[in-house]
C-alpha cells in the first residue's frame, strides 16, 4: 500500500511534510490549472472530484496574471477543493506586475475563502516590463508569509532561463526559503539525474525546506517543443528515440510519454525525493497512472 499523508484539510504543506520527514513517507501531490469557458468551475469541479479519489496530499491550482487565464478562479477552485473533497489545496500567485493593493486583495479573497498554502510565484514578465512593487518572488514571501499563509515557492532543478548561472540559481532559492518559504516545487523535468545534481547542490547551499519533484509526461512533440522552449529542460536520449519512433503514431507517443513519466516518479520515490507533484494537465487519466505506478513500484 502507498503511505498516507493526507493529514485534515486545515493542515498546512508545511505540516503535511513535517509528518512525512517523521514516517519516511513522501507525499504524492497534483496541480491542475483553472479551466477555461463558461462551465470553468463545473468542469474545475469534476476533475478536482477525480484527483480526491487518488487521496493526494494536496493539490495546488494555477494562476493565470496574462490575459488567456481566469485569474479569479484560482482561490475559488483551490477553496473548492478544500470545501468540496476534503483535500488541502494550495493557491498559486503570481506577483510581477501587481501593485501592493492587488496583492493585498488577493491576500483578503483567499483568507475569506479559507485557503492555509500558497505557492508564490514571480510570474513570466510580461512584455516590455520594466519594474513594480514587487521584482521578485523573495518579494512577495514575507508578504504572505506575514499574512499567516504557509508560502511554497517554484525550484528549477536545470536552472530558470533569466539565470545562466546554476550556482545563483540555487543562491536566489536561498532567497527564498530565507524569506520564508517552507516548501519547494520544482518545475517539470524530463532528465532525473538533473535533479539529483540539484539536490545535492541546494543541500550544500542550506535548502532544508521539503524539495518536491515536478513531473509532467509529454503527450506530443509539439507540447515537448514548447517545454523545452519555455522551461530550458533538456532531452535525454530515451526521449529523442520515441520522438522519432512513434513521430507519426501520436496516440502511441501520448502513451509512451505517460508510461515515461511514471518511470520517472518511481525512480525519484526508489532515490528518496521527499515528495512528488504530477502535473496532471486538468487529466485525471495522468493522475491515476501516475499514482498506479507509484503504488506498484511500493509494494513490489
Ligand atoms: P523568481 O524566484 O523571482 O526568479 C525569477 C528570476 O529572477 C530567476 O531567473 C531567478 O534566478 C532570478 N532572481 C531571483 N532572485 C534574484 C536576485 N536576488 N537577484 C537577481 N536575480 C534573481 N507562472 C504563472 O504565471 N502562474 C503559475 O501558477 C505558475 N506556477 C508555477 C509553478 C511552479 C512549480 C514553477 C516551477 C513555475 C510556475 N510558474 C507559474 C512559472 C514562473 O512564474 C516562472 O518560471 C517565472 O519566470 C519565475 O517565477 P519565480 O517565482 O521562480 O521567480
């Protein structure tokens, strides 16, 4: 059987790692991100009534300052899941381009809907920026923080792409676990080795806040190119030879990319990562072969 962590609703990440660091356990965690169009909550709910089936340890939901998200519906959705399906949630925000007043408001709509966690986030700049109240993540941690939130913050295992140096890269992390954050997230990768040479190099630096592994399967070599584009995350070769071997057969690629990732996870659960967080893409089918396999590789 897979360890439980799911602690009560009203525990915080922080505490949900806390008890795992205790048991050895390493919690499973999903992200989702608000759907768009009309029916974005009825359809944020079915999926959120999904992921609950899995018993995750939590789930975080995205936040969208660009005009192609519902920015709103973030601390709806993350209370939603809270409220409806017992499980804790953590609420993304962004902060570059947002004024003290917006953030403060953002701080009252999410303490009035009950959410405890929140992953502060920069947020990509947008075009043509320049400043405002808030440059960086760091920034906005106290802020939160303060507030009475337990504050999450993003990782880059293979380093963010403003940033050529990883040695600074793990230094601003630094940053951020000295402005308070208490647990890390890190953005998908495709290559675990990365990861491990990142711990290993955030341990030497003092991280000692919860590092949580980010996975996302790739389901198509348009969606790879984007990661790579967007992200910085190399390609290891496996991934080179079923690009080219499944490169006119997508459904099968789709499912060589999920069968991928759940090989990875196993083999961050084999190496002791403290937890997992599966990028489910709004697809309860990733979460569940995700969490399919992770049983499996437990128990055998
Ligand atoms: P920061 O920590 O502020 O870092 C931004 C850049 O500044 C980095 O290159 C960093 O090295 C550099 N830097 C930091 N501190 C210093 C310093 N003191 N001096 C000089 N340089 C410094 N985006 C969204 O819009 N919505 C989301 O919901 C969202 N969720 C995410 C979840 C995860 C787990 C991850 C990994 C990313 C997520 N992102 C999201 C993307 C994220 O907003 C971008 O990667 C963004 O470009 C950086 O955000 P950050 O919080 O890491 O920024």
């Amino acid at each position: 059987m897979m360890e439980k962590i799911k602690g009560s609703i009203m525990d915080t990440v922080e505490n949900i790692f806390a008890q795992a660091r205790q048991t050895g356990a390493q919690p499973v965690s999903f992200e989702i991100f608000p759907p768009k169009g009309e029916l974005s909550m009825e359809s944020a709910h079915t999926i959120a009534q999904e992921l609950a089936k899995l018993d995750p340890a939590f789930i975080s939901v995205t936040y969208s300052a660009g005009g192609s998200g519902n920015k709103q519906a973030t601390a709806e959705i993350a209370a939603m899941i809270q409220d409806d399906h017992g499980i804790p949630a953590v609420a993304h925000l962004t902060c570059a381009g947002a004024s003290q007043q917006s953030i403060s408001a953002a701080i009252a709509d999410m303490r009035d809907r009950g959410i405890r966690n929140v992953l502060a986030l920069r947020g990509d700049l947008p075009e043509g920026y320049e400043s405002g109240d808030f440059r960086y993540a760091k920034d906005l941690i106290p802020v939160l923080a303060d507030a009475g939130f337990c504050v999450g913050a993003a990782a880059y295992p293979e380093g963010h792409i403003d940033c050529d140096s990883l040695r600074l890269n793990v230094e601003h992390l630094r940053q951020k676990q000295d402005a308070g954050a208490s647990f890390l997230v890190t953005q998908l990768f495709f290559d675990n080795d990365c990861f491990y040479r990142f711990r290993e190099g955030a341990e030497a630096a003092g991280i000692t806040v919860p590092i949580t592994a980010g996975i996302m399967p790739f389901m198509s070599k348009a969606q790879i190119q984007r990661m790579v584009f967007m992200c910085g995350a190399s390609l290891p070769s496996p991934i080179i030879k079923l690009l080219a071997r499944y490169e006119d057969d997508p459904a099968s690629l789709r499912q060589a990319g999920i069968e991928y990732a759940c090989r990875q996870l196993t083999d961050l659960q084999a190496h002791g990562v403290e937890g997992l967080h599966v990028y489910t893409m709004n697809n309860p089918e990733i979460a569940r072969a995700a969490s399919c396999a992770l049983k499996v590789a437990l128990v055998s």
